[in-house]
C-alpha cells in the first residue's frame, strides 16, 4: 500500500498503521525465516533490476538527468552485484556459529545464531535512488526480516516506479513502500520498527536519530561528510587526475562518497590540476553545458559557494540557474574557513589545497569531522601506512576513489559525524539480525557444591573453578 504526500495525514497515518501491523504479522508466522523465501527475494531483486533497466534510466534521467551508462553502473549494476553476492552466500551467513566454551563450563556447547530482527524501515535517498533503496533491502531480506521501503521525494519518478514494481517482484504480504516526504518519515518512525536504516546528510540523519529515540528504534545511518583526497609527489598523476576527475563528474558529483576535497603535496600540485582540467574536458567532450544539479535549493547553495571562493577558479565556474546545471569546477586554495570548506560539497566543484608534510595533511583533515572515506595516493607504502592509520575515516581506498562501496565483502559506513553502523554483504546480514548467544547445558553432572549453603571447602573449590 503507498500513499503520495499529498494524502491527507490523518488517512496516511491510518495506512502506516494497518501497513506495518500487517509486515508484522506476517513476519509473525515465520515464513520469512525461510532460506528458500530469502533466497527467492534476493532473486526478485536481481530481476527488477534486470527487466526493468530501460524503466529504472528513464526515472533516473527524469529526476537527475543521469546517462543510462551512469545509471547501470550506479544504480543497476550496484543492486544486481549486492543481491547475487547475498543469494551465493546466504546459507554459510546463516550457519549456527560454534563457540569454545570455559572449562568451567563443561560438558555443555555454545554457539550464536543469527535472527531477524522483525519488520525493519529504509530510508533511501535522492542521489542513487534505486541502489541506496534496494541495497539496503538487500540486507533486510537476506536476514529474513519483512520491510518498509520510503524512496526519497526528490527523485519523484524513481520513488513511484518502486512504489509500483517492488510490489510485482517481491512478497508484497512482506515488503511495502511508502511514499512521501519528512514527515511521512517521521510518522514511519512513529511505528516503531525493529530497526531502520537511512542514508542522507548528516542534519537529516540527526533527525531521524531522534525520531527513532522516541521509540528505542536501533539505527544505521550512512551520512556523508568531506572525503579528502590526498596525494604524494610519487603518484602516477596521469591515473590519479583520470580517477579523480571520472568518479566526481559522476552524477554531477551528487554522491556521498565522491572526492570533496583534494589536497596535493606542492610540488606536484598545479600539475595536477592541470591533468584534472585535461580530464574532465576529455571525458565531456561530447556533452554540451554544465552538469545537472538536483534542484534549485542545491543549486543555489553551490552556486553560492562558487560566489563566495576566495579561491581561483582553475577551470569551470559556469552557472545556469533556468536549467540547474554548473560546470565542472576546481577551485584552488580557497580559504579553509569558508563555506566551500566547510560543508560538504555534493556537487562537481572539487576545491584543492596544498601540503608540505605528512603531519601538516594529517593534522589537517584530523582537525575536521570524521570523514566517511579517506582516498590516498601515492607509491609509498609507508606513507599509505601513515595515513591509513592515523586519519579516522568510515573507509579508505588506496590508489583510487569510491571502488570500496561496490565490494560486498567489505564493510560500508561511516563513523563520527559520517555516520554509524555498517552494512553490505555479511555485514548487512548481520546489522540487520540479532546476534543470538545460546549455551546448552547437560543435566548432569550437577555438582553439589555449587549450591548454598556453602562450606569453606565448596568455596575454595568455586574460587579455582569460576
């Protein structure tokens, strides 16, 4: 069942209500406890992806503008490796966990089992409607839980094709979308769900957590943050500016995770700069105008930091408000302390700094929110040592930008102010199950000194054994 934000509230409320009291009972019957159930979800998934591409880049153009070959590999290709992963190693995930028991113990066995949590809310965003929606939903039934899907209202024909097609690839009786904006989310959580799981900018995951609170709802919540890029004299600039340049063009650099900011040791950064500039002119040589923004508010904030810089514009600068669109821009040395630099950019303005030393970068990004990733170049394997090591990030990527995100078998998150909470793969799977501890025991023997009252004897023995 979904609703429009123009429903009135009293009446979305009601169908929240019957909505999740009716995930809950079906979650109440077991049948998604099911390996064969998960598992035929999982395939679901990978099928909408599949059958519907054309449809899917469609609503991506029309609510970002986005090419159908950024949408496969954002959006489509993202989803699909997600779900094969969990179908090809869900029955290992769900295997009882055999632990060691104390001697104290014995004879006995103990081990962990993995239980869904219940009936779990995703909260996906406008950037990569369909992968942050579905990714997620990957994890949920993976873990055998049933499911809330609210798609971001920005990305209004995106969120009503998923509205219409999970339904017609998944137990609809176990997985419902909801349709709406803020305060629809609000009235989500207002349910009291079993876990949630949002993906957005920092403010608005702020909100959530609060209104999750009220209910003791646990959350994960993937926020974003300014991911520094940082590079050593010894990288291969050639690659380095191609990699930088090809992952913050994409989808007009509206991606969490994309470079916010570059800092290049000096001298090799106008170099640098200047590949970049190459790069981007190679990669849009057969596109015309700037790229396109997601609405006027985000428009107006970018183009304010591009009025604002006290930087100089190496390449780029181009604003067009009648169509959203700005021009793949990098601004070097802007001031630290202005707005550029001190929010997160989401958008294809990439400023850039330079450093002298180790220290003086790591300082730098340290004197900072946490970041959601940290990306380093350089040859130098005791600089990446360093830099791993003492810049907390949610990840770090080596050599490249963003790839860690499309690899299941690591963890994705934040930490800090980038977020909390990790999902994707087995890490999915277990952020959304209950980590059950359980400790069989034998009736005998039953040692009687174990009881009161206790002699001087039973104590001593109990003080070497426990």
């Amino acid at each position: 069942m979904t609703r429009t934000n123009k429903a009135p509230v009293a009446a979305l409320g009601q169908d929240m209500s019957e909505t999740v009291a009716r995930l809950r009972r079906t979650h109440a019957t077991g049948r998604t406890r099911d390996v064969d159930w998960r598992i035929a979800q999982l395939r679901g998934i990978e099928r909408l992806v599949d059958e519907r591409e054309a449809e899917i880049a469609d609503a991506l153009a029309a609510d970002l503008g986005r090419s159908p070959q950024e949408a496969w590999l954002g959006d489509i290709a993202s989803t699909k490796g997600e779900a094969v992963f969990a179908r090809k190693n869900l029955r290992k995930w769900m295997r009882k966990q055999s632990q060691r028991l104390p001697l104290n113990q014995y004879p006995g066995s103990g081990w962990v089992q993995f239980e869904p949590l219940g009936t779990v809310l995703i909260i996906g965003p406008w950037n990569y409607p369909v992968y942050l929606s579905l990714g997620p939903l990957v994890a949920a039934v993976a873990a055998g839980n049933c499911a809330v899907v609210k798609p971001s209202e920005l990305a209004p024909a995106t969120s009503a094709l998923l509205a219409r097609l999970i339904p017609e690839y998944l137990d609809s009786e176990a997985v419902a979308v909801v349709e709406g904006d803020g305060s629809v989310t609000q009235q989500l959580l207002a349910q009291g769900f079993d876990h949630a799981l949002f993906t957005g900018g920092t403010e608005i995951g702020k909100k959530i957590m609060a209104g999750a609170a009220e209910q003791l709802t646990p959350v994960t919540l993937e926020l974003g943050g300014k991911s520094p890029v940082i590079v050593t004299a010894d990288a291969d600039l050639d690659v380095t500016a191609r990699r930088i340049a090809w992952v913050k063009l994409m989808n007009s650099g509206q991606t969490c995770i994309a470079p916010d900011y570059l800092i290049a040791e000096r001298s090799i950064r106008d170099a640098l700069v200047d590949k970049i500039a190459a790069c981007i002119d190679k990669f849009r040589s057969d596109q015309v105008g700037g790229l396109r923004i997601v609405n006027e508010r985000q428009f107006d904030r970018l183009a304010g930091y591009l009025k604002e810089t006290s930087g100089r514009i190496a390449t780029g600068g181009a604003t067009d408000r009648s169509r959203l669109t700005i021009a793949p821009t990098v601004v070097v040395d802007p001031d630290p302390a202005e707005s550029l630099m001190q929010e997160e950019v989401f958008g294809p303005i990439l400023p850039v700094l330079a450093f002298d030393t180790l220290d003086e970068v790591i300082g730098f990004v340290n004197g900072r929110p946490k970041p959601l990733a940290t990306y380093i170049f350089t040859r130098s394997r005791a600089a990446r040592t360093r830099l791993i090591d003492e810049i907390p990030s949610g990840g770090a990527v080596v050599n490249h930008v963003a790839m860690h995100c499309l690899v299941p078998q690591l963890p994705f998150g934040g930490v800090g102010a980038s977020g909390m909470g990790a999902y994707h793969g087995r890490w999915g799977f277990e952020a959304l199950s209950h980590r059950k501890a359980v400790l069989a025991k034998t009736f005998k023997p039953d040692l009687a000194l174990v009881y009161p009252p206790y002699s001087g004897l039973a104590l001593k023995i109990m003080r070497k054994v426990f």
